[in-house]
C-alpha cells in the first residue's frame, strides 16, 4: 500500500492484530495506531503506535476516527469481542472511513474429538455436569463468574490475569498465559487428573495444544461457539489478508 499519509486504525488484543501491525509498519506512507481495551494488566504490545482504553461506545469511536483523521478501519479483535465488532462496523459507518473485519476461522473437529458445542456460556454452565467431574475451564476470566455456582464439579480455571471475585473451595484459579504445547497441556490434564475440558472456538495456533491433548486423552471438549457476527462489509482471515485489503483502497488524500 502507498498513499502519503494514510492513517490506519487496528482494533487489537490478538496475534493477528499484532501481526499486521508488524507488517503495516513496513509499508512506506502509512501510520498505524493499535488499540487495545486495557482489560489485561501486562498485555503484549504491538509495534507501532498504540493507544488503550475504550472509545466510549459506537458514537465515541466515530468521534475518535474523525478526529484522527483515520483513513481505515481494521478490527482485528478477538472473535468473542462481540460489542467492539458491533461498535467498529457502526463507527466506521458513521465516519464515513472504510472497515474491515480480520477475523481467524475457528477450529475444526479431528476423527477422534469429541466436542460438544453449545451457543452460549450460559448453554455450557447447563451441560458441563452431564459431561464431567473435574474440568479445566479456558474461557477466560470474564466468564469465571458464570462457573463458581456449579459446586458439584470441580473446576481448574486457566487465567491470564487474577479474577476479582471471590473463588469458592471448588474451584482453583491458574494463572497463566500462552502459547500452550501438546505436552505441557497433556502433564496439565493428567496432573489435575481432568475429565472435561471448556473452551471457546478462539482458532488460531497459540492456544490448539488443549485441544490435541483432549483428543489423545478421550476427554469430552464443550466448545462454546463464536458469537453471530453483525452484518460485515469486509471480513479478511489473515494479517496479509487486511494488508491486501488496505493496499486495494484507493490513495488517502492528503489533509
Ligand atoms: P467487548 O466485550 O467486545 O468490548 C467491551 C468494550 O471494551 C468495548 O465496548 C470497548 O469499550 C472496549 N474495547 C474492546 N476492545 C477494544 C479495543 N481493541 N480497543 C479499545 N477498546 C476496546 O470485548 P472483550 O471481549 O471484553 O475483549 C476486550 C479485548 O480483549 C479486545 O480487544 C479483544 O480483542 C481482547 N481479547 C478478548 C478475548 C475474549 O475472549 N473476549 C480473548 C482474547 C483477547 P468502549 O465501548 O468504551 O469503546
């Protein structure tokens, strides 16, 4: 891509956005700007400039855009960031300034899974009794809360940052952050001698190895599926994808 000047926002907290950031600091004439929510307290941070924190809804983004005088959009988080998604193809509307979703497609069942996929984690507080005892629960810590009330089934729940509520005795919080191997997940679940795993269809590489390990271990998965997407003008799968998409729009003009 070329155009002098050309000011791209990437809405981040994910591989693939760190990823295109890395590749649109490369391109000559264009300036990127990551933002990240501010929801983890060490994040990994992307080249480029970044900025953190919310916009303040669809109409606080639209605002910042204009602002800035931003001349795309790419919104590169994570597939459960459901109110960001809504809020950047609104935004981007409204300022007028194209948008793209990069989104990495979720995981595929291997002969041998044996997932169970429910819509909702509400969906998987319901069947997680029925499939086993002693779980290791990866959704992430905002959806902890939904979990504490299940007391008959104990739970190991995998974290990057400490949760705020209080942890009841049934359940044991593991602070930790990826990428996972086969082998580290596999010592993990025979360790906690695990009999169900919880995880949400995230994709992508760096967090596949619990998946590997369930497979070769028989254990249950209960995949929590994606969130529906709005009604999207772009969608692109890889960094290179949005880099392509960027270098297709026509030159920012200057001022
Ligand atoms: P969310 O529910 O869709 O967003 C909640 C609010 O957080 C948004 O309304 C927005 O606040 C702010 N926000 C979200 N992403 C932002 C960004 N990149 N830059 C600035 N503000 C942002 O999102 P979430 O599920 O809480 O995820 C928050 C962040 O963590 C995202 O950036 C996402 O990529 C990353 N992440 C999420 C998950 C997950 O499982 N949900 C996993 C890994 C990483 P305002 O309304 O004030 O603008």
């Amino acid at each position: 891509m070329s155009g002098a000047g050309r000011r791209v926002l990437v809405l981040g907290g994910t591989a693939e956005a760190r990823a295109l950031a890395a590749l649109l600091v490369e391109v000559p004439g264009t300036v990127v700007v990551s933002s990240l929510a501010g929801r983890v307290a060490d994040p990994r941070l992307p080249v480029g400039e970044v900025r953190i924190g919310g916009f303040g809804g669809a109409a606080g983004l639209a605002r910042w855009l204009s602002a800035q005088r931003i001349d795309a959009v790419v919104d590169a988080t994570h597939p459960y960031a459901a109110r960001m998604r809504t809020a950047a193809v609104e935004a981007a509307r409204a300022a007028g300034v194209p948008h793209v979703r990069l989104e990495r497609p979720g995981w595929t069942a291997q002969p041998g899974d044996r997932w169970y996929r429910v819509a909702d984690v509400d969906a998987a507080v319901r069947a997680l009794p029925t499939l086993g005892r002693r779980v290791l629960l990866t959704t992430g810590r905002q959806s902890l809360a939904a979990f504490l009330p299940l007391t008959s089934v104990r739970i190991l729940a995998r974290v990057v940052d400490a949760p705020v509520e209080p942890i009841p005795p049934h359940v044991r919080v593991l602070r930790s952050r990826g990428p996972y191997t086969v082998e580290g997940e596999l010592d993990l679940m025979r360790a906690h001698d695990i009999d169900v795993l919880v995880t949400k269809d995230s994709g992508g590489p760096l967090t596949e190895a619990k998946l590997v390990a369930a497979r070769r271990l028989d254990l249950p998965v209960l995949m929590i599926d994606r969130p529906k997407p709005p009604v999207l003008p772009a969608v692109v799968h890889t960094a290179d994808g949005a880099a392509g998409w960027l270098a297709g729009l026509p030159a920012a003009q200057p001022g």
